[in-house]
C-alpha cells in the first residue's frame, strides 16, 4: 500500500506556543505510531510565522507562511497542490493567521486541490459575523473538522450549522509519561519534602495566576511548606505590547502577601521531558483562567494525561474533562474557594490519590500514540474515499511551464501619473505621453492580479491608475485619450475604443474591489458615463463597454437601466453580424483588424446575463470563423496589422500584435466558462504560449530578463520595443490562464464527484 502522504498547517516549533507543540507532538504520533492498517505515513509541514520573527525549523518543515503577507499563502496553496500531498490536515486557531481574525486563511483554502481536514482550536460560542464566515467556510471545504470536546461538537451544529456527520471527536494529545519514575523526579526536583501546586503555560493576564496567589496566604497559614510554581514564559504577543508588565505585578503581589518563600516563577518553555517530570512529581496543578471560553486547554490535557490531582476554574473544557471524580472545580476569581479546596485535598490524601487515579486512567486514552492512530484512521478513510474520487486526467494547463509572474517592467514605466504608453526599447518614452487606453487596461490587469494574487504591490498601483481615468473623464462622461508628459489634454474626445476599455475595466473593479471606496469612486466614474453608452458606434467600443456592463450587473443587478442599455448594445452586435456574414464569411465586418476576439468575447459574457439561442449562435460562429482563421497552422497566428485581412483578399501575416493574442485567449477562456468544453482551455493556452514563442518566427516576445513584452511580431523577428499595451496584454493573458487552470482542475473534480 502506498504511504499515505499529508500536509500539514500550522506553527511549529522551534516557535513557543501550544499549537506548535501540538502540531510537532501530532506529525511525530503520526509518523512513529504502530498504526492497525500497516499503512507508511509521510509528512511535511508548512510553519505559520509570526510576522517579526524568524525560526531555525526541522528539515520536516517545508515552506513558511508569514501571517501577515497574503503572497505567501498563496505561494504555499501552489506547493502543496503541486506536491504528492494526499490530504492536507490544518490547525486553526484565529491568532495565527493574518488579516482581520485570520481571514487571510480563506484564499488558500479556497485554492486548495487536496482534501481538507481542519482541527479547530477554538470554537467560540458568541463569534462575531467575520469570525462565523470564517469557520463555516473552513468547514464547508473540510471532509472532516476535528474537535476536542463535546462542547465544541454542540456549537459547530448549532452555532454554525456543521454537519454532524463532519465533525469528528479527538481528544488533545498527552505525551506517553512514564508514573512509575514520580520519587526519582521529585528528588531531583527537590520536591520531596514539599506539598507542590503547579501552573504552566505562556503567562498572560487571561490565565489568572493572581487568583491562585491570593488564596496561598490561608493555606500557607496550615501548610508552611506549600510551594507554587508558575512555569513558562511570557506570550510573545505579550511581551510586544506590554513587557513583562503581568509577570512584574504577579512577583509585587506575592511579595506583598509575604509569599517570597511559597512562590516560585520558572520564565521558560521547556521540553516534553522537563515538563514530565514536573507533572509527574507536584501534589496538584492548577488552571485558574478567568472566563468560561476556552473549548481546549492543552496544558488540562497534559496533566489529566499525566494522571495528576488538578483543580480549575469551570471553563468549558475543565468543566468537561474534569467531571466523574477526575479532578476539583472553583468559580472564577474565587481565591477563597480554591484556598478551601486546597486545604481540604491536603488534609485528605486519599481524595487526592482517588483524583489521581480516576485522571490516570482517562489519560491512557489520549496519549498521543492513541491519538495518532485515531488520526491515521480518520485520514485513510478519507484517503480511500478519494481514490474512488481521483482524477485520472490531467489538467491541460501546467502552471510550472509558465514564467514566474512578475511586476517590476510595469511598475518601471508607471510614474505617479499613469503607464507610459510607449517605451524605446526597454526605457519608458516620455516624449509620447500617456493614454486612457493602456491606463484603462493597467487598472483591470493590476485590478485582476489583486483578486487572483493578492499581491500587495497590485494593489499600490490600483489608485494610480484610477487617478488617471478619473482626470481623463469629461463633464459630460466620455474621456479623452491622450495625455501629454506635461499633463496636457492631447485631444478633446478620445476615441470609443479607448472608451469602452475604461468601462471594462471600471466595472470589474466594482465587481471585485479591494474595498468599498474604491467601488465608490469606480461606480461614481461609470455612472457619469452612463449617458455616452447609447452614442457607440464602434462595434469593438461597443463590446468592451459590454464587457464592462456585464461586471457590473454581475456584481448588482437591480441597475434597470443599465440591463436595457446592455440588450440593445448585443443587439447592435447582432445586428452588424447579420448584415455582414455568409456561408464563407461568418464576422460582424467585412474585415477583420485587430482585438478581433473582444466581439465574440463580449457576447459570451453577456449570455451570462441574458441567455438566448442568438446571442449564443453568433458568438460559437464567430469565434469558430476567427479561430479557422488564427488558429489554421496549429498555434496562433493573429492577423497581422500590416493589411489586415479584407474579404475576399488574403490575409496579412504580419505586424502581429499582442493585443490580438490577449483577445483570443479572452474569447477562449469565456468559451471554456459558457461551453464547459475542454477543447477551449488547449487553446486559450495556446494563445498565452504565442507570447512565449510559439509563433510564426518562433521567438518570445515576453522578456525573461526584463520582465516586458515586446511590442509585435514582424516579418525579420520582433520588435525591439516594450510598451505598455503589449506588456499589459501579456500579463492579462497569463492570468486568464491561471484563472482557467482553476476552473478546469474544478470541473474535473466534479466530473469525478458525478462519476461516483
């Protein structure tokens, strides 16, 4: 049988928390467990960091996810879909990830290829609208989500809304402690002539040492020998915000209470094996937090594990696993109950060795030899439910063929203005200024980049070129088009083309904003613009604005206005194919120039909107006309600027253009989304692999050095240049084809679902 592979999520040590522990005492339970179905276990683990520090990990730990950069989340989705991982197991807890309660999580999850299993570490009972979403989305993409309590089981379902038959109970893991060496580490501690109480865990104000100190001064009264001990070091988040401001006050109260001889603070995070022999040798621990919303208390499990005497505040996992005579409660802040209890355990031994035993014997259940086996079960289960659903077909795009997706050449020819239009060679031109139109398609390429990437360097450029479209408007909603380096309007009215591009892209932002001022500003553009919509003429201005309508009415669809203006722009497309077309001439010209696919493109999404048998005829043989066209030697061959291709006349070869290679891998990839045939996604890639050299010269026009396309295909090679328009046009394609690649791993996972 083969090993069974998982990736795992979560912190790691050599970083100082409780789920860093759990992860590393999980991974090894899980690959040293003596496991009943004989199956190998392989693990690697990919380690949350915390944003200000950097760790020295085990070799098991292949990548890091800073919790603040959403780049590196998605870096990671990437790695483990691409790696033989067969099921992919995280540790949720709000704290760990980025963004507000760690929403930064949900993209990678989203993205994620293998099966899910969730462990949640905290399931509140009052969570708020960010935190709800959150978890009923990881539950939703989850096979399994695991918990550690029945109280947690209970909120999931009625709280929110898991499944019962998702949820899966397995209790915290206990190392496998060995009682039987208790008066060597008593000795060595020099415990044996002491009555010992014990907490341990990273201090913070939540944890309610101070109740524990306040109620020694009673018990100390009967036993002078007693001695507390506070083990661990400060949270790190802690010490950031606020020193050891916490620790200071706990040692000023104890000194205050005249306690110096009767508490002890140990400021470290210790081993497994340190941590057994203190387990193994004080009189009681103590857990005396201060709210009742802690559904898992690892170092409560550890002690009940180790088969120790533990008294506690009644937090909802205490409450649980403390129950049946297995250990004492106290309310909260109640410094005079627990000094009772103390004094009454002590004056009877035999109730704390009955405690002892009847934890002992729960512990033997949730070594983590017990709880590796309940995982390796859980996991092969689901891993053989998967093999029935495993995709036998391969996707048709392979993301590691592409070029590593990089910025830098756009950024390099934008200035705090805009994009310069064009560029001599590998140098913005200033001399020729900017235009409406290659601004108009940075915003929808950076716009889609934000959506897809999140990377934040996208996002710095969106105002940027948002500024421009927004000084290029008129008062009466059209733009101009150029503007010169000296920020001079170069023209009075640009052009419908240039128009229509800025209406694409203004209502994709509405449709996927980062944030809601930019859909502000967006929509107050677009809707000045409303009135110029009924004047188009141009049919490829009149498809970009298509284009644009439909983002918008995807995103809000009460806009009346807006859907007849839509249906009577779609009918002046159908209208011009109608008049034009023939047997041997199926187009909405009697030529074909340039973005010849924006037509055919702008039909199939609005068919979206307003299905119909026409609109979805015209736009299947339109594409199908220009794919004969383009597509007839087997790669891409766009038609080329240099004469165009006129009916009845042949066709330019040369002079081609990227912008025709973007436009046909547009047309293809909505094809694949309206069709959902497969065919489309060969050759919408086919379209992205002209700009890498599949081409009628064979040569690349991306620039692997520069990062810059250049700018067209010529008879002698390609052009030397690298402007805005084809440099943009590449990177819209690129990410057409990663957006497709999403879609068709998606379909033939569901084609595998229905199989079954």
């Amino acid at each position: 049988m083969k090993p069974i592979r998982v990736a795992v999520i979560g912190n790691y040590i050599p970083r100082q928390c409780g789920i860093a522990t759990f992860t590393r005492d999980l991974v090894e339970s899980m690959l040293h467990t003596k496991n009943p179905r004989k199956f190998e276990v392989d693990a690697y683990v990919i380690a949350m960091n915390d944003q200000q520090n950097s760790y020295t990990y085990p070799d098991i730990v292949k990548s890091t996810i800073r919790e603040d950069s959403q780049r590196d989340y998605l870096n990671a989705v990437k790695y483990i879909n691409l790696s033989s991982a067969d099921i992919c197991l995280l540790q949720h807890e709000f704290g760990i990830f980025g963004g507000e309660r760690g929403k930064f999580i949900i993209p990678l999850i989203q993205r994620l290829e293998k099966p899910l299993i969730v462990t949640y570490h905290t399931v509140l009972n009052n969570p708020s609208p960010i935190e709800k979403r959150i978890i009923r989305e990881l539950s939703r993409k989850a096979e399994k989500v695991v918990v550690m309590s029945q109280k947690a089981i209970t909120f999931l379902k009625e709280i929110y809304g898991v499944p019962g038959e998702k949820i899966e109970l397995i209790l915290h893991g206990v190392p496998d402690l060995n009682v039987k060496q208790i008066g060597k580490f008593k000795q060595m501690l020099h415990l044996e002539k002491k009555r010992s109480l014990f907490t341990f865990g990273l201090l913070s104000r939540n944890k309610g040492i101070e109740t524990v100190i306040k109620a020694l001064p009673e018990v100390v009264k009967n036993y002078p020998d007693i001695l507390y001990i506070v083990l661990g070091k400060t949270h790190p988040k802690v010490v950031e915000e606020s020193g050891e401001e916490y620790r200071s006050y706990l040692k000023r109260m104890a000194e205050r209470l005249n306690l110096r001889n009767n508490v002890y603070f140990d400021n470290r995070y210790i081993t497994n094996e340190e941590l057994f022999s203190y387990l193994t040798s004080i009189d009681i621990y103590i857990t005396p937090y201060l709210n009742e919303a802690q559904i898992t208390s690892g170092t409560l499990s550890y002690a009940i594990g180790a088969g120790t005497a533990v008294i506690s505040t009644p937090y909802w996992h205490a409450e649980e696993i403390l129950s049946e005579g297995r250990g004492r409660i106290f309310d909260f802040n109640d410094s005079k109950n627990l000094g009772e209890i103390l004094i009454e355990l002590f004056d009877n031994p035999e109730k704390l060795k009955k405690m002892r035993r009847n934890a002992y014997k729960y512990g033997q259940n949730t070594t983590w030899t017990e709880i590796g086996a309940k995982y390796l079960t859980m996991l092969s289960a689901i891993r053989e439910k998967q093999h029935y659903l495993r995709i036998k077909e391969d996707p048709v795009i392979n993301p590691l063929v592409l070029p590593k997706f990089n910025l830098s050449y756009i950024k390099r020819i934008t200035d705090s203005t805009g994009i310069l239009q064009h560029a001599s060679y590998i140098i913005p031109n200033f001399k020729d200024g900017y235009c409406l139109d290659d601004n108009a398609r940075a915003l929808l390429m950076v716009a889609m980049t934000f959506k897809q990437r999140k990377e934040k360097e996208a996002l710095d450029l969106i105002p940027v070129y948002m500024s421009f479209i927004n000084y290029m408007q008129n008062s009466d909603g059209s733009f101009h088009n150029f503007l010169g380096f000296n920020k001079t309007f170069l023209d009075e009215k640009g052009s419908e083309d240039s128009f229509g591009r800025a209406i694409w892209a203004l209502g994709y932002l509405i449709r996927y904003a980062p944030n809601a001022e930019y859909r502000v500003i967006a929509d107050n553009i677009f809707q000045k613009s409303v009135p110029v919509f009924k004047t188009l003429r141009s049919l490829r201005g009149i498809a970009n604005t298509i284009v644009g309508i439909c983002h918008y009415l995807t995103f809000s669809k009460e806009k009346m206005e807006l859907n007849e203006i839509l249906k009577k722009m779609v009918s002046k497309i159908i209208k011009s194919f109608k008049k034009e077309s023939d047997d041997s001439w199926e187009w909405f010209e009697p030529f074909l120039s340039y973005d010849n696919g924006i037509i055919p493109y702008a039909l199939f999404c609005s068919y979206d909107l307003m299905p119909g048998k026409e609109i979805l005829t015209i736009a299947v043989k339109s594409m199908n006309f220009l794919e004969n066209i383009i597509m007839k030697k087997g790669y891409l061959s766009p038609v080329g600027s240099d004469g165009w291709y006129h009916k009845g006349k042949s066709c330019a070869e040369y002079a081609q253009q990227p912008v025709d290679a973007m436009a046909a891998v547009l047309m293809f990839h909505q094809a694949f989304v309206v069709l959902k045939d497969k065919k489309y996604v060969s050759k919408l890639m086919g379209g992205l692999m002209w700009f890498l050299g599949e081409n009628d010269n064979g040569k690349s026009l991306y620039d692997f050095e520069t990062k810059g396309c250049r700018d067209g295909l010529e008879y002698d090679g390609v052009s030397m240049n690298q402007g805005a328009e084809s440099t943009i046009s590449y990177f819209i394609a690129f990410l057409t084809v990663l957006s497709a690649h999403e879609m068709e791993v998606k379909e033939l996972k569901n084609a595998a679902y229905k199989k079954v």
